[in-house]
C-alpha cells in the first residue's frame, strides 16, 4: 500500500457520470487504486467510472455501483 492508502474511513467524492452527479464513498486504497487504473488507461477517473458503470447496469442482478468499482478493481489486480 502505498502512503495514504492504508486501512482507512470510506472518503466521498462527488462524481459525473453521463452528465449527472452522484456521490461514491470508497476507503483510500481503492481511490488510489482506481487513479492508478485512470492513470495506466490514459483516462480520467470520472471516464473509468463511467465505464464500470454501464457495465455494471449489464449484470444480473445489477449491483450497486461502489461494489462494481471495488469488483472491477479487484479484477484489474489479476489481469496485470
């Protein structure tokens, strides 16, 4: 983990995600960890959001979208 990222509080932020503002509270280390991911795709955090929300309203049943962050994030782990 790097510094700041530890076992922290959930932090929320407020994000736009196809023109509407909505509000995810995630703990540090997956922050850090999805502007990680927004950093290596050359994409803005909001971008990448946006991204794992449209996939999340393909699943059955659609889970909320702070879990589908923390699933993608726990995906992208084993894919490197």
């Amino acid at each position: 983990m790097a510094a700041g990222e530890g076992l922290g509080r959930p932090v929320k932020r407020s994000v736009t995600i196809a023109g509407h503002e909505t509000s995810i509270s995630l703990e540090p280390m997956f922050w850090g960890a999805l502007e990680r991911a927004a950093k290596d795709a050359g994409k803005p955090v909001n971008s990448v959001i946006a991204e794992i929300d449209a996939a999340r309203l393909e699943s059955r049943p659609i889970p909320n979208l702070t879990s589908a962050i923390r699933q993608w994030l726990f995906s992208q782990a084993f894919r490197r």
